[in-house]
C-alpha cells in the first residue's frame, strides 16, 4: 500500500462519522436525533402581562412563579410538570403544595433551601388565582 492510499483510507475514515451524524441514531435501542426539535406554541404574552387585581402578596408569587416555576410546568415534552393553578391548589390542598415545593419529587428540585417559607408561601397565594393558558383553552371549548 503507497503512502498516498493510506492517506486517504485515513482521511475517509475520520470524515465518515460526520457524513453519518445526520442521521437517527439509536440509543437503548430507541431512535434519537442529535438535533433538538423546535416545537412552537401559541401563547398570548400580553395576557400573561396584562395587569391583574392582584394584592401586592400575589403579584410577588406571580413573579416568583415566572422565574423558578413556570420553565418546566408547562404539561408538555419540553415542560413535563404538571399544569398548576387554582384547581390544583384546591384538589390538593394549600399545605400539600408548599411541602412538594420545598421537598421536591423525582423530576422535580425541593427548593427548601433556596426559598424562604414567605416566598414559598407567596407562590401558592398566586397559584389560588391562575388559571393556566391551557385550562382556559379548555373550558372555553
């Protein structure tokens, strides 16, 4: 074999891994795609940010909400938690929610040391007056 074969043998074989990256690959034997796929939801922003009755207490969980919460709580693929809003707090109970908070699950970080019982508190007050997007899409239906 010349030196110039063996380059090329080389050369094919380091670029054949990336001429086959594009395609599914198989993981435990699921199929899986490196690339992330784009799901788009309809969602009215200037709903969510259009000012409510809310009492100074309930707009501070709503905030809170926003930040720690509401990235996984969505109900779908990309947000696997759960909807929350009023029907969960009054199918579950005030106090089963603050200790889910704090504790946390399976899929789900406890934020007991990284919020304050108030600001834990705050969250469920806000939750007793939320619908979620869905819910209301929903019970329009």
């Amino acid at each position: 074999m010349t030196g110039r074969l063996r380059w090329r043998i080389a050369v094919l074989a380091a670029l054949l891994p990336l001429a086959s990256g594009a395609q599914a690959q198989q993981r435990n034997g699921e199929a899986y795609s490196t690339v992330p796929e784009v799901v788009r939801e309809p969602y009215d922003m200037r709903a969510f940010v259009a000012p409510l009755p809310l009492s100074a207490t309930e707009q501070q969980g709503r905030a809170l909400f926003a930040q720690r919460c509401a990235n996984c709580h969505g109900g779908t693929r990309q947000r696997p938690g759960p909807l929350l809003g009023k029907t969960t707090v009054e199918r579950l109970g005030e106090a089963a929610i603050q200790e889910k908070v704090k504790k946390g699950s399976a899929m789900m970080p406890g934020f007991e040391h990284t919020l304050q019982p108030a600001q834990i508190d705050r969250i469920t007050a806000f939750l007793k007056t939320f619908t979620p997007p869905r819910a209301q899409a929903a019970a329009i239906e």
